[in-house]
C-alpha cells in the first residue's frame, strides 16, 4: 500500500491575499511621529471650514449702555540712514533713537571721543532740548570679536564717554541719564561678515518723543 498523501490547505485565491492585506492595513497602527504631524497643521479631518459671519446678527451689536474703548494709533517705526550707514535715526509714536557706529565716535579699540564725534552728539542734544525730555538712555554695543568681558567693559566706557559728551551739551540737571555696556550682546547685524561686525559696534541714544 501506498502511504497516504500529507492533506494540504488549498491555497488563497488572489483575491482572499487582497482582502487579508487590506484589513492589515486597516488594522495595523499608523507609526508614531512625535516630531512631525502627519499631516500639516488645518489638514486634518476634524478641521471645519470658516465660520460665516451674518452681519445683523444682533448679537454682535454694541450692548445697550456700552462704550468703545479709545482710539489707538499704531505704533509706527520710521528709519533714516545717512549714505555711509554711520548714523541711522528710528522715530517711533514714543521714542526717538539715534545709533551711531563706532567708527565714527572713537578710534580702534579706544573709548576716546574724535572731533567728528563731538559734531554728531551736538546734532543729538539738539533734538533731545527739542523734546524737552528728562530721560535719555545711552547704550554701548560691540561685535563679537575678542573676549565678551573686553566687549563688556568697552562698550560702557564708550556709551559714558557719549554721556559725559551729551551733559556737558545739554547742561540740564533735570535730565537723567541711564548708561549701560552690553558688548555684544543685541546685534543689529550678521557678525560672520566685517561689514556686518561694524553695524553691530555702536552706540545708541534713546528718549522719549513728547511733541509730534
């Protein structure tokens, strides 16, 4: 006799592989993504449309005995430059500021006001008697060349000199002055460049605007 045959399964038609893999993609988790969503941001299905707005609505109207609050003017920044980019003026609804490079104020590495720097600070103690301010602030900057405590120590040595400069100017008792060296710290530039480290060496006044 013949050993009998081993009994085997059938094979899947191709069309029960084509079921199984769909519900193992239906039942498998999706991986997750904890740093990336899956989708962008709005996408989502649970995101809804934009709300329809009826303007007659009377819930958005003004309640009886209600009041507006006062008109606001935005705050708007206006920036002159000269053409050499020495000396850049900001006017803002609330201050005034006036940045002036290094260069100009002081030779390398020296916190020693030149002659054209005197010239410059007479131009700022003339608009800051304009305003008729008490406040002023004067604050030094530096690249990021050399030691951060070097940078520290000259960028106050350079905004002091600039304020011993305005005083003797101004000559008002009534006005107070807050100096400060912040090295290099707040850059307006890109240090990786020359041209960028020289925006970044200077010295900024800042008061208060009080006549339009």
């Amino acid at each position: 006799m013949r050993p009998p045959m081993p009994r085997t399964r059938p094979l899947p038609s191709r069309l029960t592989l084509a079921v199984l893999a769909v519900a193992a993609v239906l039942v498998a988790p999706a991986p997750a993504r904890a740093d990336t969503p899956s989708v962008p941001p709005g996408t989502e299905p649970t995101a809804s449309a934009p709300v329809d707005v009826d303007a007659n609505d009377p819930d958005l109207k003004l309640p009886e005995g209600g009041t507006l609050a006062e008109p606001k003017v935005l705050d708007i920044k206006q920036v002159v430059e000269d053409e050499t980019g020495d000396e850049r003026r900001e006017d803002t609804n609330a201050d005034v500021t006036f940045a002036l490079q290094a260069e100009v104020l002081f030779g390398k590495d020296s916190a020693k006001l030149g002659t054209e720097a005197k010239a410059r600070i007479t131009t700022i103690a003339a608009e800051i008697k304009k305003q008729n301010t008490t406040l002023v602030r004067v604050f030094g900057f530096t690249d990021n060349l050399g030691s951060s405590a070097h940078g520290d120590v000259l960028s106050k040595q350079r905004a002091d000199a600039v304020q011993a400069e305005l005083a003797g100017e101004l000559n008002d008792p009534k006005i107070t002055f807050e100096v400060r060296g912040y090295g290099e710290q707040y850059p307006i530039s890109d240090n990786s460049t020359e041209a960028g480290r020289k925006k970044n060496r200077r010295v900024e006044v800042t008061f208060p605007r009080t006549t339009s």
